[in-house]
C-alpha cells in the first residue's frame, strides 16, 4: 500500500507507521490546504491563506460519533468496546482497501501512556507498545536512534482537549494530524506532540528529523524526516532532509535549500548571516532568492540567478 497524505495549514506531511493489528500502512498527515507556492523574492506572491483549515469548535462542542470517517461496531474516541470472556478490548481500525473499527482483546505489552515516545510497529512485526485505545504515530525507528513516534489518541479536530501533554517532556498534544490510506483516503485524526527547534541549525532536532517552519511568526517544530537532498523531486514538506523546503505543488514539488533572506531582521544572531548551505546560506552557483506569503520574510529558498 502506497504512502498518500492530506495536507495541514500549508504543510504537506508525510510520516509513516502501522496501526496497531489492523495489518496496514498509512501515513500520518493532517488536514487540507495546499503547501505554500512560493514566488521570487522580487516579484507579488499569491497564495492559499489556509482559513478553510482552521478548526471550528462547534457550540455544544465537538460531536466524537461522528467526527471520524472510519465507522463500526466500536467507536475509536469512546473505546465503548464490551469485556469478552472477562478479559479488556479496545477499539482498532481494520481492513485493507476498506476500513471499520473492531474490538480486538487488549495486550499486557501495551503500557505506555498518552503522548510516551514509542516506536511503531512495521509489516513484519505491527506489535502496538502504546496502551489501549493509543496509536504509535510515527517512522518506525532505526539502528542510528532515528524515526520513532508518540502514542496518540484518536480525537476530533476543533477538541484538544483530549490530547493532554507528552510523558515525560510536557508537549501539549494538538489534533493536527489526519491518518490516510491510498487516494488520500482519511481513516480518522489522532494528536501530534512536536518538539520546538530553530531553523539553520540553531536549535537542531534530533537525527532523522526536520525542523520545519509553520507560521509567519516563525513557530518551527520537529517531524520526521525522510531525508530527499537539493532539488530531489519531492511532495510532502518533511520527504526533505532538515535545512531543506519542499516547494512547489504535485508532481512539480523540490527539496530547495532553506536560507536566511539578505537584508531581512530575523531573530538569529550574527552567525547565521555567514552560514554555509542549510545554515542560513545557500550551495554554490544559487542565491536566496523565493520568499514565501505565509513563512517569516527572513526565510526564503534558494535558486539560480535565473529562477531556476
């Protein structure tokens, strides 16, 4: 099964795990805006401003029956699953090409709690390490102590409120991210816990990871990375290894440099200024030169003298 996301609030994420038992891959997203356009630094830029995206919080609060596409006997937010021969169930998404909800007999391997750092299962071993009605979202982990996820609940976008914080760190959880199928199909919303950093390895994530700007304030956060180089094609922002942006929508997307634009006041010191490629500047032969509506204006993309 292929890997295809939903977008989020002009970042199109990409981050690989295996839902507890049910036996499939997908990916964990979140919801529906396109990634920023961007343009030269020269020229009016016209982008998406992503309010169809902000999450509305309805008046008698957030309905959690009917919040999440994937519907069955059990409800994933509830855990409403009934003891079976006195033993605990929880409720899980199964299926391959069609997904429904089932109550499957707890395990005694599930212990972590909300927003614990895990590692998510694979094909060859889907093993949840999460308690009961939690998911490891995340890139499975790897020998050099990259990838691995958070255990995360199922929730309703416009309610946090049942994401709680990260164990031990104290992240506040957010319900940011969509998990989706083949053709984008969406099987429902879990939380994130990111990680603050800084761009141009000021404050650098951990390995495996990007640093990915979010907002025009500048609010960067942590995500898996899948590590693409310079101008590999690329369609989701974190398939790029960190001090790298994916730009440019669809099949025409690329890992750019990300650079400190010339002249701009940022809230770095001196250093980054004279950064080398990923550091704030840019490799040889390219120049800072794409800028962004939606991003700090101190932080653009490199390209060569001719746009290219």
């Amino acid at each position: 099964m292929s890997f295809l996301p939903l977008r989020r609030a002009g970042l199109a994420l990409l981050a690989a795990l295996v839902v507890a038992d049910a036996g499939f891959s997908i990916v964990a997203c979140s919801s529906t805006s396109p990634f920023d356009e961007p343009s030269e630094a020269s020229a009016e830029s016209s982008t998406p401003d992503g309010t169809a995206d902000a999450p509305v919080q309805p008046d008698g609060g957030v309905d959690v029956t009917t919040c999440n596409p994937v519907k069955g006997p059990c409800d994933l937010i509830l855990q409403d699953c009934p003891d079976k021969a006195g033993k605990k169930q929880e409720c899980v998404v199964t299926g391959t090409t069609t997904f429904t909800t089932e109550c499957i007999a707890q395990q005694a391997s599930q212990q972590l709690p909300t927003g614990r750092a895990c590692c998510p299962g694979t094909q060859a071993n889907p093993g949840n390490p999460c308690l009961p009605g939690l998911t490891c979202v995340g890139r499975p982990c790897d020998d050099a102590g990259g990838g691995g996820g958070r255990c995360s609940p199922a929730c309703c976008k416009g309610d946090d409120s049942i994401c709680g914080k990260s164990d031990p760190e104290g992240i506040t959880g957010a319900c940011d991210l969509t998990l989706v199928a083949d053709e984008n199909q969406p099987i429902h919303d879990v939380c994130s816990y990111r990680e603050r950093c800084k761009p141009f390895q000021v404050e650098r994530c951990k390995v495996n990871q990007i640093c990915l700007v979010e907002d025009k304030i500048g609010t960067a956060s942590c995500l898996s990375s899948f590590g693409k180089t310079n101008r590999q094609p690329c369609t989701f922002a974190n398939e790029c290894a960190d001090g790298l942006i994916c730009i440019g929508g669809g099949d025409a997307g690329q890992c750019r440099t990300a650079c400190l634009t010339p002249g701009s006041v940022h809230p770095f010191d001196a250093s980054v200024e004279e950064g080398g490629p990923g550091a704030g500047g840019c490799p040889a032969g390219e120049q800072c030169r794409i800028n962004f509506t939606d991003l700090p204006p101190w932080y653009g993309a490199c390209a060569y003298p001719d746009g290219g």
